[in-house]
C-alpha cells in the first residue's frame, strides 16, 4: 500500500510544530469594565522527589492494610508487624520500580 490510497498511518494526528516563544503571554491581564482577571495561566504540580512520592505511597498504602488486617481479626502486634513489613516493602518497591526521573 502507498500513502496516496490510505491516508498517513498517524492516529494521534498531524504533528504540529511549537514555537518557540509561546504566543501568550503568562500573566496576562484584561479589563473586565472595572475588574480586572488574569487569563492563560498554567498551573503545575510541584516536583516532588522520588523518596517522598515512595514514603507517602508506602506509608498510605501499609495504613491501609494494618486497618484491614485489625479489622478482620488478626491480633494487633501480628497486624503491627506486618504493617511496617508491608511499609518497608511497599517503600523499596516504589524506590526502584517507580516512576522514572526521565521525561
């Protein structure tokens, strides 16, 4: 098959180039009779390390199963054992296997 008959094979689209200057400007204040409002403003997370995102993951998600495993019954030392088991776990897992740093 040649392009001529089919269309590009592109499902996402026509790529289009950016400038690199972007056409507005970020803080941006128009006049709305008396008032005025700022447009075009792009909000971003903050970077968050990748420790942190790790800590927090693992911290949250070994709550949870402390909470679960008190819940159906297993005697409260057992469950705190495995509670900081799983956070240890849970923290490597993320550490290493995460998200990478790389765009």
């Amino acid at each position: 098959m040649d392009e001529s008959e089919t269309g590009p094979a592109n499902f996402f689209g026509p790529k289009v180039s950016t400038p690199a200057t972007p056409h507005w400007r970020p803080y941006e204040l128009r006049s709305c009779g008396r008032f005025f409002s700022v447009s075009a403003v792009h909000l971003r997370l903050p970077a968050i390390e990748p420790g942190v995102k790790a800590f927090v993951w693992a911290l949250l998600l070994s709550l949870y199963i402390w909470g679960f495993l008190l819940a159906v019954g297993v005697d409260k030392g057992t469950s705190t054992v495995l509670g900081f088991v799983s956070f240890g776990a849970i923290f490597l897992c993320v550490r290493i296997y995460g998200e990478s740093e790389e765009p």
